[in-house]
C-alpha cells in the first residue's frame, strides 16, 4: 500500500480487519433502509458521511461507506440517464465538462509552452490518466448524489435537512462524549480505535482531559468541526440551547482552529450581514471582514505568540491557542506562510502556493484533479512528506475547498461553480439565503462539498416539480 497511508494503520490486524470491514457494513445497512423507503437518499449519503472514521485504507483512505454509496447511485443514476428517465440541465452540463476542459487547456500549455512539472519513474502519462481517475471516481458520484436527493423533490426540503443535521449531532455528541470517557477510564489505544479514534490523535493524550482530539464518527477532528459549526446555527434558530452549548464544547475539543473561524463567519454571516437580501453579496462581506480581522491578528502575531508562551502550561491556552500559534510562529521554519493574513499549512497549502507563484499561468487551468502528486519535491523540502514526494508516492487532499478548485480546476471553474451554486429561489427565507452564504463562507476553510450541494439544491429546487433533472 502508499507508504504516506501505512502510519494510519492499527497496530492490531485484528482491529484493522474490524474497522476496513465497517464502510461496507455501514453503506449496506444505508442502503437497505434507503431502498426500503425508511430513509430517504438525503439521509442516506449524510449518514454515510458521518461515519467516515471507518476505511478500508489497504485499499485507499477514500474508500468510505460514502464513497460505496455514492457509487451505488452513480450506477442507478447512469442507467436512468441512458434510458431517458432523467436528462441534464444545461448549466449542471458545464459544471460536468469543466474538468474535460481544464485538462484541454493543460495539455495545450505543457505542449506549446512550458512543462513545470515532475514524472517521478518518468510516468507521464499517469498524469494525464490521474484526472480521468479522480473524474470517475469521486466528482461524477458527486452529481449522481445531488441527481438522487432530488429525485425525491416530494421528499425534500430545507426542514428534513435541519432534522437530519441536528439528529446526526446528537448522535455524535454522545459517541464523542463515550471516546472521552473510555480513553481517560481504560487508556486504551485500541479500544479508541475500535471507537473510531485515529492513533494519530492520541498518541499525545496524557492525563489532561483536553488533549484528546474527539472526531466521532467523522473522517478526523477537522471535518467533524466543520459539521458541528454548520449544526449551531440549526440550533439556535430552533432555539435549542442546551444543545448550542454542548456543540460548542465539542468543537472546542476537536482543537481545530477550523471551528473557531466557522463560528466568527456564523456571526458574522447572520449577525452583521444577514439583512442582506443576496447571497452573493452576503458571502463577499463576510469574507471581507474575516480576512480584515485576518489581517489584524497577523499584524500583532508576535503580541499572541509572547502571550500564549507566558500561558503555554495552561491546558485551555493549549487548546485554543496551541494550534494557531503554531501556524503563524515561523522562527524555526523561517518561512513566510501567510496569505491575506491567513496562515497556510506548510505541508499541504503551501507547497501549492509556492509552485503557482513559480508557474501563475496554472491558476487558468489549475494542475489537472489530483495532479498535485507532479508538483515537483523541492516545493516540500522540510516537511515529513518529503522523501514521499521525493519518490512520488501520494498527494494530497487540499481541505480549503475554494482553492482546491482553483488550483486544481483552475479560475473559471471556480467562478463557475460560484455563480451557480449560489443561486437561489425568489421566495427563499432570509435564514435559508444566510444559511446557504454561511456555508459558502465555510467551504473557503473546510471540505464540506457535500453538504454545500446539498445545501444549494435546496435553495433552487421546489418540492413539488414534475420531473428530475440532473443537477450539479
């Protein structure tokens, strides 16, 4: 298998066998209460989702009960498409030949002007193969979950959404709080694993509460802060406290830095734009202010840095402060990573960044979908992943989502994908219009593009249209 996956392993063949065994379990049982009618497709790939901890990584770390779910209903889709049961709209058309597109105008540009990238074992034509791969693979299920959630326009709506968002939290909240308690009662690496822990994320946990990164069911503590942030504003509009406190808490033990800026953009997006009647314009102020407050904090980072030192054996400092400091602190690394007053991560945003300020002409077309394995390896020099990319084993997955689709789509299709999943039915309500600018602001930091489609689809369609399109 990619050594960049073999750290992930268990120690346990055991446990291995247990946790690779779960996407399968868990996508049938999905899928046998989706076709049964119990659940409807919605609930089945958000369900799916959240259960993400579980992969069968001898295979891929992608290989998720989402993924086994989407694939099902790409197949299913596929043959309504073929048999004239369903038809494509125009505009989601575009959004499915942009990749075709941007790998048309790479092949152009390495051809007629210049060829920045590296072949390692002198594979070129993996290069070309890659995106066609990761076309397959993951962006045309994509469409065929969006296809198959509004297949059931009778079904669907902006309510179903919140009660299923909400439902999977408490569900998580609970298997989060029982990580907690097994870990610091049986200190157990493998019980934690079997629990849906990665070891990656306790092999720093000591006796203090705060130093176990919880991750529920979700892929890791990033994505399952990103879903609890979207899950405050479902709680407060409903007013539902108690649980708005406890999400909260939870974010805070995730430790990711990602949860904090979702929460200013949520108040921000309702509290300070929300009287906004566009979603577009709401999404441009709100990324406008964060970036100036970006801006600020940058400004006075040596302030921060000097206070979280004088507060660093404080275990809530560490929590809150620990990773951001981190970022932004490059005495040792000695290298600028910041970008409009936001700190990159040096192992994955920054590399990319370095290379398209070598090579702008690629923000046009982007790199090619999951091409960053060509990026050459100097650009990773002095980061773990180097003798990786040195022998050109993995890439990586950028977790900001408006610059993985630039640099890997490149700037049209950003601006394409923007302008059409932003638009919205004229009799919206306000909540849902800031709702759906709240999550465009939290895909700038997080990879949350299911529940952004999700999200958009819902803005647009009615529940009592005639017939399904294939939307995007």
């Amino acid at each position: 298998m990619d050594n960049s996956y073999s750290v992930l392993l268990s120690s346990s063949p055991y446990i291995e066998f247990f946790k690779e065994t779960m996407p399968l379990l868990f996508a049938t049982v999905f899928l046998f209460l989706h076709y049964k009618k119990r659940i409807t497709a919605l609930e089945t790939i958000m369900y799916a989702f959240a259960t993400e901890a579980y992969t069968m990584l001898m295979i891929g770390p992608t290989f998720t009960a989402t993924f086994f779910v989407s694939i099902f209903f790409m197949v299913d889709q596929g043959h309504q498409l073929m048999t004239g049961r369903i038809h494509i709209q125009r505009k989601y058309l575009l959004l499915l030949l942009l990749p075709a597109l941007s790998s048309i105008v790479i092949f152009m540009i390495i051809q007629f002007y210049k060829d920045p990238f590296s072949y390692p074992q002198g594979k070129m034509s993996a290069f070309y193969m890659r995106p066609l791969y990761f076309y397959v693979k993951t962006y045309l299920p994509l469409f065929a979950i969006a296809s198959k959630i509004v297949q059931e326009k009778e079904l669907l709506s902006f309510e179903l959404f919140s009660r299923t968002i909400k439902k999977i939290a408490r569900i998580s909240f609970l298997i989060a709080f029982i990580q907690i308690g097994s870990q610091y009662i049986f200190k157990s690496r493998m019980l934690g694993e079997i629990l849906g822990l990665q070891s990656r994320y306790m092999m720093g946990q000591d006796s203090s509460f705060f130093t176990l990164r919880v991750q529920a069911f979700f892929a890791e503590p990033k994505v399952f802060s990103a879903f609890i942030s979207l899950c405050i504003p479902l709680f407060v509009k409903d007013r539902e406290y108690k649980m708005t406190s406890i999400a909260i808490f939870i974010g805070i033990l995730t430790a990711s830095q990602t949860f904090w800026i979702n929460l200013l953009a949520f108040l921000v997006t309702f509290w300070v734009v929300g009287g906004i009647p566009t979603v577009r314009t709401k999404i441009a102020g709100t990324l406008g202010i964060i970036i100036g407050l970006f801006l600020i904090v940058n400004a006075s980072k040596v302030y921060f840095i000097r206070f979280y030192a004088n507060n660093q054996h404080n275990a809530v400092y560490q929590l809150v402060f620990k990773r951001s400091v981190y970022r932004y602190d490059n005495e040792v690394w000695q290298k600028d990573n910041v970008i409009l007053g936001m700190p990159l991560q040096r192992d994955m945003e920054l590399p990319v960044v370095d290379f398209l300020r070598d090579q702008p002409y690629l923000l046009l077309s982007g790199y090619g979908a999951g091409n960053s394995t060509f990026i050459p390896a100097q650009y990773f020099f002095g980061q773990m992943n180097y003798k990786n990319r040195v022998n050109g084993v993995g890439g990586h997955n950028l977790n900001m989502r408006w610059f993985y689709i630039l640099v890997e789509f490149g700037l049209f299709s950003l601006v394409c994908f923007f302008l059409i999943l932003t638009q919205t039915k004229p009799d919206i309500s306000k909540f849902q219009s800031s709702y759906l600018a709240f999550i465009w602001i939290c895909f700038f930091f997080s990879q949350i593009d299911l529940f952004l489609i999700t999200t958009a689809l819902l803005s647009v369609y009615n529940t009592k249209s005639e017939h399904a399109d294939i939307p995007g």
